[in-house]
C-alpha cells in the first residue's frame, strides 16, 4: 500500500504491483488492509508482481540501463 505521488506512483502500481491510497484518506487506507488481509490471491499477486517489478532496479540493471542512455547520448554528439 503506496501513496500514488513521487517515487511510490512510479514503482507501485495500483492493483498490478500493489494498492494506492490518498496519505489524508484513513478510511481508504484502512479498506486496503482489509482488502488485503481477507484476499491471500490479491497478496500473492501483488507480492509475485512486485518482486518481479523490482528487478529492474537490481544495481547491475541499473547500471545496464543507465549505460544504455549515456550510449544514446554519446551516439548523438
């Protein structure tokens, strides 16, 4: 369970990788917990989504990634 602004809504997404909720919206985070408490598949789905999702900033994908863009940026010059 993520706040859907800044760095979260970049790496959780809703419903795929894990659940948003407004920070100032208690009652929305609370449904999520229970959402999440009552449904092991919703977990389970989220919990496999996510980790998969957070290979790609595995420091030597990082690393691949961040090389690709400094290639494309010294192709250009």
């Amino acid at each position: 369970i993520a706040c859907p602004w800044g760095g979260p809504a970049e790496t959780v997404r809703h419903g795929e990788t894990g659940l948003h909720v407004n920070p100032l919206d208690s009652g929305a985070l609370a449904a999520s917990i229970l959402r999440l408490a009552g449904d092991p598949g919703l977990r389970a789905k989220l919990a496999a989504a996510g980790a998969t999702a957070a290979g790609a900033y595995l420091a030597p994908r990082f690393v691949e990634r961040v090389e690709r863009v400094y290639d494309k940026i010294f192709e250009r010059v």
